[in-house]
C-alpha cells in the first residue's frame, strides 16, 4: 500500500516490532524517527498519512509532540502508543487530537485494525 506512516518511538526494538506489524498487512511505506527533533523535521518534510507516536520520548514531555504536531497540521491521524494504559492518559491524548489510543505490549490484529479504520 501507498501510504505513508511515520512511526516515532525511543526504542529500535519497538520501531522494529511496528515496522513487522504493519509489513505484515501490506503496509511497507514507512518512515522511522527515534526522538521529538527528527520527528518534527520528518513530518513536516514526509506528510505522513497515518503517525504511530510513543508518548514517552526523552526530548518531549508526554503530549507536548501530539500537540506540535497537530499544529503542523490539525488533520493529522495519530496513534498514540504507550506500555501506559492509564484511562486518564489514554483520555488525556485523546481529547488532544490524537486519533486512537495504543497499548503495548499489543497484537498484530489490533495494530492492523487500528491502521485500516484510520487509513479507510
């Protein structure tokens, strides 16, 4: 599939193990920035049609990216993922613009569903 899909995470691992997930359903044309910066820069630059953004990354405060990003451009479908699944952060990010709410560790299924229902 054509679309474009930036992953932002910290940890290769967890980039590696979404890059998988998504390969696995046809979804090839993918983007990686491991911090805030590159994240920033890639979006702008890319426009991706869907973003998988980690809530926690070591140059950005919790929801501080969702919200640059979403300046960038209020339109954007982003997927929170966080091994956080707290009601009151996953409510948190989503009455911030983010689009969905993942939890790791997650299935394959779920993350394919997620990427279909967004990219539909």
């Amino acid at each position: 599939m054509t679309e474009k899909i930036l992953i932002v995470d910290d940890a290769k691992f967890a980039r590696n193990v979404l890059k998988r997930a998504l390969a696995n359903g046809n979804y090839t044309n993918t983007i990686e920035a491991a911090n805030a910066k590159d994240a920033m820069r890639i979006f702008e630059q890319e426009k991706p049609d869907l973003t998988f953004l980690d809530i926690s990354l070591p140059d950005s405060d919790d929801l501080e990216l969702l919200e640059k990003l979403l300046q960038i451009n209020p339109d954007a479908k982003i997927v929170m993922c966080s091994a956080l699944g707290q009601n009151l952060v996953v409510e948190n990010a989503i009455k911030r613009g983010a689009k969905d709410f993942v939890i790791k560790p997650f299935t394959e299924k779920l993350l394919l569903e997620i990427t279909n229902k967004q990219l539909a």
